[in-house]
C-alpha cells in the first residue's frame, strides 16, 4: 500500500495537471488526455474559437505532438483528412464542424475510431452560455456525437467557470451517467493575481479611472516594451474602437499603434494577426469584446480592465483569467462598475447616535401602578 506522503504526492500533481489552462500549459500538457508523443492514438478537442485552435495547435506541435485543426477554412484539403484519419494525435474543431457532413464521414471510418482515445469540450462553459438554439446550437446537440463513439470513449469537459446550473447543461448535454463519472474541482487559485471593483466615477468617459495602467512618466523616448501589456474588455465593436482612439491620443505619435482594437467583426486572417502582434509584443494594448482571449494563452498580461457589469459573474473570471498566466506576473485585475452596483454606504455613527436621542427624548415613561 502506498504511505500517506505518496497519496498526498499523488493528488498534488494529479492538481498539477489538471488546473485550469494556465498550468496546464506550462507543464507541456496539451490537455486532458495528454497523448504522449509515442502513442498512436487521438484525441479530439472541440474548442469555441478557431484562435483558440490555432493557439492549442501551436503548442501541441511545440512539444512534438502531431496536431492539426479542422475548419471552414482548410476543410476542402483532401491530406488534412488523411492526416486527421491516420497519423494525427490531436484535432481541434468546433462542436460545428464535429458534427457536419464531411466530419460524419471521419466518425465512421473504424480506422478513425478505432485510433480515437477521448473527446474533450474546452471551454465546456460555452456549452451554457453560447448554445442558445440561435446562436451556437451545436453546443447543446454534442450527445448526437455518442452515436458515433458509444459511452466507451470518454467524454471530458473543462472549464475554469462551473456553476450549479452550467454542471446541469453538461450534465444533460454530453450524456454524462451512464458511465462512471468522475468531477474533479481542483479551485482557480491565482495569488499572482490582484483584484480591484470599484465604481465608476464617469460612465461617459471611463478613461481615467483607470489610466494609471501606462506609464507615470510618457514621453518621445518611452519605448514599447514600457507599455505594460493590458486587455481593455468592453462590450460593443464601436465602444472599443472609441476607447483606443482615446488611449492612443495619451501616446507619443511613435507609440499609437500598439493599441488596437480587437473584435468578431474583424476577418478570422485579421484577428489571428492582430493576437500574434499581441503576443510577440508589438501591440501592448487590446480594447477588446469577449472575443478576445477565450482561452488563448499570452502569458504575460499584467492588467485586465473590465468596464461595467458583465452578464455574469462566469464572464468576469474568464476575463480576469487571462491575467499572469505565467506564475511570476504579477497582474491587477480590475472591474469598473456603475455605482448602482454598490450597496449604498452605512449611516454615518453621528446621524445614528442622533436619532436614538430624539427617539429617547420623545418616549413617555410609563407610570408604576399604584397597590
């Protein structure tokens, strides 16, 4: 029998590898499942952003895993599919493209099926949150792919953000229980984060509130690299066009274009761009919707600035989540709400004492009765 010392060692680095994406990531663990390089068989990841796939791909391919992602865009290319039938370890695609025609073809080939280890839902929030029937209704039809694999192949979802009622929607969703099931709750400890609410003190112009990110000291000779790398998450295309327009007027003309707004409604080849200037260092500042970052690892972010409530408190720790994802950055997390949002503050001690006095004074004391 194993000592207590080796049990605790155990769970220590199951938690290790089975932490949120951050860690993950750094241990060269492309996921759950983790295919070793010498295995022959496949995993396959069903991610909600083809950045997302691109990033992932990236790093499997960095630690010698044979990886590829399939999407609209390269699904026409008749080796992908061979490579993805026979040879490839990892696949990344959308619940979209897992469960189209060409797709269904690879299902049932047993040569594919015979190779495949696990499905894994990244970022299995979406599943809840983005599978409203006319939205991504995919999301919520991921059973259908059990018809293919049966309930011996596992089905593995992972995210960062699980409540009650998301737990119920994958529960229901992915057919979970009539397997074994194991839930696995290792927390999202982060103590290289620091996180800040407070209220607006000018909805019109937020820009204050929180310009202390850049530099105290901007002049013609700051350089880039000074520009601590921050996300700026706002709600509406125009809103972060506004907002970089703003910020980079507090800029030296050399400087400016290293803010850039960051949204859905740019190209697929324009925001993969814009995320590898972002990651390399040559943009310093994304004012940016949710579609910026779901998941996709730049390890060094040192500020995420959110303005106003978001829709949940789900989406505030998915933003926050993007901060110092490397262990040694030391990151500030900031939420800038209306104040609505707060409880109003407590009665000052001197108005109180005063009331209880003139309430004292007003009473009429009541007589003993007489024997």
């Amino acid at each position: 029998m194993a000592s207590s010392n080796d049990f605790q060692g155990a769970t220590r680095l199951r938690q290790h590898f089975l932490r949120g994406d951050r860690l993950r990531k750094e241990s060269g663990f492309p996921g759950p499942g983790g295919a070793r390089r010498e295995e022959e068989g496949c995993h396959c990841h069903i991610s909600p952003l083809k950045a997302l796939e691109a990033d992932q791909v990236k790093e499997a391919e960095s630690k010698g895993i044979k990886a590829v992602m399939i999407n609209e865009d390269n699904s026409r290319t008749a080796a992908l599919w061979t490579t993805a039938r026979t040879e490839a370890q990892m696949i990344y695609i959308s619940p979209e493209m897992a469960q189209s025609e060409s797709f269904a073809k690879l299902w049932k080939d047993h040569r594919f099926r015979d190779r495949l280890q696990a499905v894994i839902i990244d970022e299995a929030h979406c599943v809840d949150e983005r599978g409203a029937e006319d939205f991504r209704g995919h999301y919520r039809r991921l059973s259908t792919l059990r018809h293919y694999t049966g309930h011996e192949i596992p089905f593995v979802a992972c995210t960062a953000t699980c409540s009650t009622s998301t737990f119920d929607v994958l529960w229901d969703t992915l057919s979970f229980g009539l397997r074994p099931f194991w839930g696995i709750d290792v927390g999202a400890d982060r103590p290289n984060l620091l996180f800040v609410t407070r209220a607006l003190r000018n909805p019109q112009n937020p820009l204050p509130d929180f310009l202390n990110i850049l530099p105290t000291n901007i002049t013609n000779a700051l350089q880039a690299a000074e520009i601590p790398k921050s996300i700026i998450y706002i709600d509406s295309e125009p809103g972060c066009h506004d907002m970089k327009a703003q910020i980079r007027k507090c800029l030296p003309a050399h400087l400016r274009d290293t803010v850039y707004a960051f949204s859905s409604g740019a190209s697929e080849a324009a925001k993969k761009l814009a995320w590898e200037r972002f990651r390399s260092g040559r943009y310093r500042i994304l004012c940016a919707t949710d579609a910026a970052g779901v998941g996709c690892n730049v390890p060094d972010i040192r500020y995420i600035v959110i303005l106003k409530c978001p829709r949940s408190l789900s989406v505030v720790a998915q933003r926050w989540g993007r901060a110092g994802r490397h262990r040694t950055t030391q990151a500030v997390c900031l939420l800038l709400v209306l104040q609505w949002a707060f409880r109003p503050p407590p009665v000052a001690s001197q108005i109180a004492v005063q009331a209880v006095q003139r309430l004292r004074q007003s009473s009429t004391k009541v007589k003993p009765e007489s024997k």
